[in-house]
C-alpha cells in the first residue's frame, strides 16, 4: 500500500474516532468502558499520525492493530449497551471500528 494511500485511508479513520469522540463528550450515562475507549483512541491518533509520517511500515502496522483492538473494545462495549445508547453515537462508533479494521487489513 502507498505511503499517500495509508495517509488517506488513516485520515477517514482518524475523522471517524473525532466524530466518535465529540458524541461521547454530549452524551450522558455511558459505560465508562466505552468512554474509556473512544478517549483512548482519540488519544492514540496524533502518535498514530506521527508514526504514518515516520514512514516507519512495522511501527505503522502496530500502531494501527492497537487502535483497531481499542475498537473492538468499544464496538463490544456499545452493544453490551446498546438499548442505552444513542443511535448516532453508536454507527460512530461502528464506523470508526470499521475504518480502523478495514485499514488494518490493508496493510497485512
């Protein structure tokens, strides 16, 4: 995968965790796990950002499967609580997992 194609498919994802992260921040009476995560995640971008520029494929690579794994934490934290949720902070949440899967994918 081309270094300007990682950076694209990253940004989409990148966006999809801020989106994710901005409904979290309005939302009331979230499971903290799901809270944890997202910020966690929100967290991880800007040194996920640097290792993408770093050009550094190994550390790209694993910085990628750790976000994607706080993804699916948060993808099964929200269906745990889904009838509590809100909709759309629940398909942010799902995109931002597919994102980070599909871009994990990817680059295996």
């Amino acid at each position: 995968m081309e270094q300007s194609e990682i950076q694209q498919r990253f940004t989409q994802a990148e966006n999809a965790i801020h989106h994710a992260a901005e409904f979290c921040s309005k939302a009331d009476d979230l499971p903290m796990d799901l809270k944890d995560c997202i910020q966690q995640m929100d967290q991880k971008t800007s040194q996920a950002r640097q290792m993408i520029q770093s050009q550094d494929e190994d550390q790209i690579r694993q910085c990628v499967e750790d976000l994607e794994q706080l993804g699916d934490r948060a993808k099964d934290a929200c269906e745990q609580a889904s009838n509590r949720l809100d909709e759309d902070l629940k398909n942010a949440v799902m995109q931002a997992h597919r994102e980070l899967s599909d871009l994990k994918h990817q680059l295996h």
